[in-house]
C-alpha cells in the first residue's frame, strides 16, 4: 500500500491581533504615520489628517482599539462617551485586503464592551456605507432623527 504524498505546507498567515489601548495610546502614537495611511487608504471621511491630529483625536478618545498583523496596522477604531448617557464609535476601518473576515466585528464588539461604552444607555454612530454591517451587531437605523451638522474652520 503506498502512503498518500505529502501535502505542500499552506502558507502561514500570522493572525490579527486587537489592541486595547490605555489613555497614552502609546503604540499608536508612535505609529501615527502607519495610522494616517491607513485612513487615507481604507477610509474616505478621515483623510488628509495629519499626525498632529491623530495625536490630538487619540487624547480625545476615551476607548482606542487597534488591529495588528504582525507590526502592520490593518484596522481601527475608536468611541467617545460621558460614562453614562451617550457614547459615540468613530472611524471604525479594517484595510481592504482583511476585510470580511471578521475584524470589523472584532473592533467594534471591543469598543462596545469597554467599560466607558458599557456604561452608556445610548450608543450612536454615523455611516454612509457600513448600514448592513452595523446592523449585524445590533445597531438599528434611526428613521426620526436627522443628522445636523455645522461645518467649522476645524482649527484647534
Ligand atoms: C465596514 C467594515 C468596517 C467592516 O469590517 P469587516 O472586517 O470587513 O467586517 P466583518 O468581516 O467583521 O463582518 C461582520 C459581518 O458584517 C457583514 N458585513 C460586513 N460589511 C458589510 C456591509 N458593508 N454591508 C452588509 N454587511 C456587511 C459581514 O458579512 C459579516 O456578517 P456575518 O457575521 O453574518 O458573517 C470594513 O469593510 C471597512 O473598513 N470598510 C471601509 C470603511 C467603512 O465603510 N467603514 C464603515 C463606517 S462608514
């Protein structure tokens, strides 16, 4: 009896690994170029923003959640919230070539369980594209309320 040939080895894809990161959100901030690139590849509301300005949105976030494959940056996300009435998720984005393979869901179900999210009685966010996704993880769509929006110099 002649034994099967052995299979050729698939090639190892080295897994996606979340970050949650403290208030310094030191890995980030040393990688703001990589975080600014995968914006401007994978998003179309964030980019053009400079380190500057991640560095300052990052301070401004209460929950910052990353995604690694090894040392490259393939999504993230980030919620605001007062602890106890309202959070709001922001700029969640997965990089296109992972998409589909549940990173997003990932992210998203680690911003909603940290604990500044948690506490919240509402969460909210806003998206053009992603309506479908959101609703997998239990979003619904607000038909009675509109989305006002007030365009500022943004400068700060
Ligand atoms: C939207 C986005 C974050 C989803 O991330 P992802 O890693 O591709 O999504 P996942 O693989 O975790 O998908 C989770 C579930 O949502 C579904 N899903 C993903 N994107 C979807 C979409 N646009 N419409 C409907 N369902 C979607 C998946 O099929 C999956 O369903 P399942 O659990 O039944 O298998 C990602 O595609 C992305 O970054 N897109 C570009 C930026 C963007 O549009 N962000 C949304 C804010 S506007």
């Amino acid at each position: 009896m002649s034994s099967a040939p052995p299979r050729p080895e698939a090639p190892s894809v080295a897994p996606i690994r979340l970050v949650h990161h403290g208030v310094l959100c030191l890995r980030l901030r040393w990688r703001l170029a990589a975080l600014g690139a995968l914006l401007d590849g994978h998003s179309f509301w964030a980019t053009g923003r400079l380190p500057s300005q991640l560095e300052r949105m990052l301070s401004g976030s209460q929950v910052v959640v990353s995604a690694w494959q090894g040392r490259d940056l393939v999504g993230f996300g980030r919620a605001t919230s007062d602890g106890v009435f309202r959070a709001v998720l922001w700029d969640v984005v997965v990089a296109e070539e992972h998409q589909g393979r549940g990173v997003g869901r990932r992210i998203v179900e680690a911003l909603l369980a940290s604990p500044p999210v948690a506490a919240a009685e509402r969460v909210y966010l806003m998206t053009t594209t992603g309506e479908g996704f959101y609703e997998k993880l239990g979003f619904s769509r607000v038909d009675g309320q509109r989305l006002m929006l007030k365009q500022t110099s943004g400068v700060g």
